[in-house]
C-alpha cells in the first residue's frame, strides 16, 4: 500500500533573476565578499547571504546555489545587472566569470507537500530554501522548461507571497530598503543569511559589532489588523510619530520594518501602533530569537 503525497503549491518568481559566478575563482572571490560562509554550500546544498557596502548595510541579498564548477545567485530580478557590476569590481584578477544569466533561466518556489518537490519543470535545480525550512522548497530551470511545464505551475506569485509574509520572512526591496539596512534589521541572523564565524568579508566589522557589543533597535516584524491592511510601502506611527515602515502586505497580515524600543513603550503606555489611522498588532516570526525591548539587546 502507497502512501499518497499532497500535491505542492508551484509557482514562478516573475520578479526574481539568476546571476551566474563560475571559473577556478568563483568560491573564493564569493567567499571573501558575502556574509555567509561559502564552504557551507556543500551540506546545505544553498546558501542565504548577502554583499553589504563597507558600512556594513545591505547591498544585495540573494540565495546561493551550487551549480557545476560555479554558482547561481538568485537574487532580485531588477538588481541583477548592479549585482554583476558589484562582483565584477571587486574580481580583479580572479579566474570568474559573472554574468546576468536571468534570460536563459527562471525562479520559481514551492511548499505544501514534499519536502523536495518533484512536481517542478523537468531539468529544475531544486532545493529547501535555506533561510527557513517551513518557507518549502525553490527551483531555478531553464526558461524553455518552464514554459513547457503546463500545469506543474499551479499557483501564483501572489499565493507565495501570502505564505511567506504569514511566517514573517522579509523579502528586500519591499520589507526593507537596499542601501539602508543592516543585515540584523533584515533578520540576516535570524534567517541563516549571516556566518560569525568565518574570515573577513566587506562590511563584516560592522556586523560584528551589532551582534556582539551593541543593540539592535530596528527589525522587520509581522504585524496584524482586524481588517485589511492597505499596501505599503507606508509610515506606522505611534500618535504623531513614525516608527518604521509597512512593507508587503496579505490581507490583514503584513510585515514592517520598526522601532522595536517605540513598539515596546506604546505597549507599556497603552498607545496605539497605526497605519493609515488603522491599528496594528505587533506579532514576533515563531523563529525570533529577540524581544521587544528598549533598547534591544541581542548578546
């Protein structure tokens, strides 16, 4: 007798590219940039990181996946081209090639029934997104295959959306601003996205420092409304003063980048956290390891 497997949700990443690092150098020109540890890749089969400005604030983030001799970067469609640019200055004179690959290939994601999928487009690289097991599986195929892959492609974009706000994982570019982040406002360290344990990488000093000699008071948090929210981005305020910013929004879940020492004291006074005139509840993601506090200590 046959166990029957529920059938997962599968959708494309219309929004998502692929950049392509290959060559002798390419785990080593990505293993000093990023601010995971390349070497884990073979275990974990993908990697969640990011390359930051020498601030210490987020440039791109992006899931790693090995590939052959090389690696894919599947990162934000929109951010491929600086991505490669990026790379590229930092490559001198190591043997890789970089290159915005996001014609030839498409991202697509999938959850709900098997862990690793096997109802995705023939020929898909597939593997458990690393930045939480609960957020399924994603793929990265070649175009030609998705469009070939009729009704394996039962679900939209709008459906994982909804799902991955629901487990509070934030998505760059529309729960935080690139350039103005640090990885621990991006939850980087709650997500699996930050190594604190391996050499030197751009922007790793000032990591360092948040994660273990002073706090962090900003952090993207799920927040909730009897009635549905309107789309962000938009300020929340405590009265008249802005705590943060309303990112994706599902229905009457959304996410937000805020304050976490103003959540914490509008709380404590009984003041109202709002948007648009309309009250939030503040909800911590199951997997936060911090509190709301003021100020918010992470060591």
């Amino acid at each position: 007798m046959t166990t029957a497997t529920t059938r997962p949700h599968v959708t494309v990443l219309a929004d998502r590219g692929v950049v392509s690092v290959t060559g002798a150098d390419a785990e080593k020109l990505l293993g000093g940039l990023i601010t995971n540890d390349i070497a884990l890749i073979a275990e974990a089969h993908a990697l969640y990181a990011a390359l930051l400005a020498p601030q210490g604030k987020m440039l791109f983030d992006f899931l790693v996946v090995k590939r052959g001799d090389g690696f894919l970067l599947d990162t934000l469609r929109e951010k491929t081209g600086d991505l490669v640019k990026r790379l590229s200055m930092y490559k001198l004179r190591a043997q890789a090639e970089i290159r915005d690959v996001s014609a030839d290939f498409a991202v697509g994601a999938a959850w709900g029934g098997e862990t690793v999928p096997s109802d995705v487009p023939a020929g898909a690289l597939v593997y458990v997104d690393p930045r939480l097991p609960a957020l399924g599986s994603r793929f990265i195929a070649d175009v030609t295959a998705v469009r070939d892959a009729g009704d394996a492609v039962n679900a939209s974009p709008e459906a994982y959306d909804a799902h991955r706000i629901a487990l509070g994982v934030p998505e760059g570019g529309r729960d935080f601003v690139f350039g103005d982040t640090f990885p621990h406002e991006a939850l980087l360290d709650q997500l699996n996205g930050v190594s604190f344990d391996k050499g030197c990488y751009v922007g790793q000093e000032v990591v360092s420092r948040m994660q273990h000699r002073t706090t962090v008071r900003k952090r993207v948090v799920a927040v909730e409304a009897d009635q549905e929210l309107p789309q962000g981005p938009l300020p929340v305020l405590v009265g008249e003063a802005e705590i943060g910013r309303l990112g994706s929004v599902a229905g009457q879940r959304g996410l937000a980048l805020l304050r976490l020492d103003r959540v914490a004291e509008a709380q404590r006074g009984g003041t109202l956290v709002t948007v648009n005139g309309l009250p939030l509840r503040v909800v911590l993601p199951s997997f936060a390891t911090f509190q709301l506090g003021a100020p918010h200590e992470i060591a």
